[in-house]
C-alpha cells in the first residue's frame, strides 16, 4: 500500500497487526507493506534506467526537514534488500549518541557489502542525518527514506485497488505542480498553453493523472 497521508498509512499499518497479531509469534521480523510514499511521482522520476551522467545523480527524497532535500546515494537505490540495509546502518550509525563518524559509516557500509560508488554522497548524507538528530529532529528520517522508494520495488501486479486523489489542480502545491507537469503533458492530459494551461484547463484533477 502506498499513501501520502501519514494518518492513513498509520491506520492501514494498525489494521495490518491486528489481522497478524496471530501470527507474529512465528517470526523474528514483520515488515508491514504500507508506506508514506508518492506513487505517481517517484515511479516516474526514477522507475526507467536512465544512461550516462544522469543516471549515477544521487535520488532525491523531499522532506520537510532542512535540508527540505536529502539526495540518496542512486547505488543503494537499485535493489530492494539493499535500500533496506542501508537505512538500517543509516538509523543505527546518525545518531549523535553513536561515535560513528562519517568515514567510520562508510567503513561500516563496505563491511556490510553495500556499494560506496561515489563516497562524498554517502558521507553529505550521514552529517546531514547527524546534524538533524543534534537539533533533535532525527529518528524517523531513515525510514522515510526507505519508504519513498518503496514503489519503484513493486513490480508487475495483477489487480490495482486504490482512492484516486480528488484534488483540483489549482489546489496542488506550486512547485509539485511544476514537478507534475510532464508527466500530464505525456498522457496528453495537459495540452493547453498560455493561461489556459497555468489554471489546469477546466478544473482537471490529480486523479486522472492517478488513474
């Protein structure tokens, strides 16, 4: 399950244990696949290979923390099982009660066999995490980012169920419309120009670009 809203990713996670809670004995570890992630977005943004340069940027994952952008390391991205290492290194080794140091979690990320392709993302990483568990705003960052990738892991489905977003274009947030933008004009969604265009064209809606 993927949702935006961190209340309903909460009570679908809820309703996810108490129809487990007899069975979680039988086992050391439960991931519950409900994640606060955007489904329409990052699939678009990184669900196809992409060649040359661009293809070894770190990922980005918007949050509203500061930096409001933390850029993922794209080597740790590619699999599922290796995301899922990483953040768990990364929640273990950021905060400032653990002597991790930047070079000392690299050190850690080679001994655990994660790919270090481009060390100087790794360690902007880390001190970032760090200096947000100093102010007291750390403990929940490694797991978003975890679940912000959640969907490019996915893979081919047979049935989709979901609550199509109802929110009016004009309604969106200015920038998330700007990032949008593409995506609407490749579905041939988005086809007017000048005035037209700025004001969505006759009330269009997130959800046929959900749909």
């Amino acid at each position: 399950g993927f949702d935006l809203n961190p209340l309903a990713v909460l009570a679908a996670r809820t309703n996810y244990l108490v129809a487990l809670r007899d069975l979680i004995r039988f086992t050391d570890q439960v991931e519950i696949p409900v994640y606060l992630c955007d489904s329409v977005l990052t699939p678009s943004e990184y669900g196809r290979p992409r060649q040359g340069e661009f293809y070894a940027k770190p990922m980005e994952v918007r949050t509203s923390a500061k930096p409001t952008t933390f850029y993922i390391p794209r080597e740790v991205t590619r699999e599922r099982d290796t995301l899922a290492a990483y953040t768990t290194l990364l929640e273990r080794c950021t905060p400032a009660a653990n002597t991790c140091t930047a070079d000392g979690f690299l050190e850690e990320c080679r001994k655990e066999g994660l790919p270090v392709e481009v060390p100087e993302d790794h360690r902007i990483l880390f001190i970032e995490l760090r200096e947000l568990d100093k102010a007291n705003k750390n403990g929940v960052w490694a797991r978003i980012i975890k679940n912000a990738f959640a969907p490019l892991f996915i893979g081919q489905v047979d049935y989709l169920v979901g609550n199509p977003p109802w929110v009016n274009w004009e309604s969106l947030p200015a920038e998330y419309r700007d990032t949008l933008k593409p995506l609407w004009q490749q579905y041939g969604l988005f086809t007017l120009g000048g005035t037209a265009a700025r004001l969505g064209g006759g009330k269009k809606d997130l959800a046929m670009l959900f749909v």
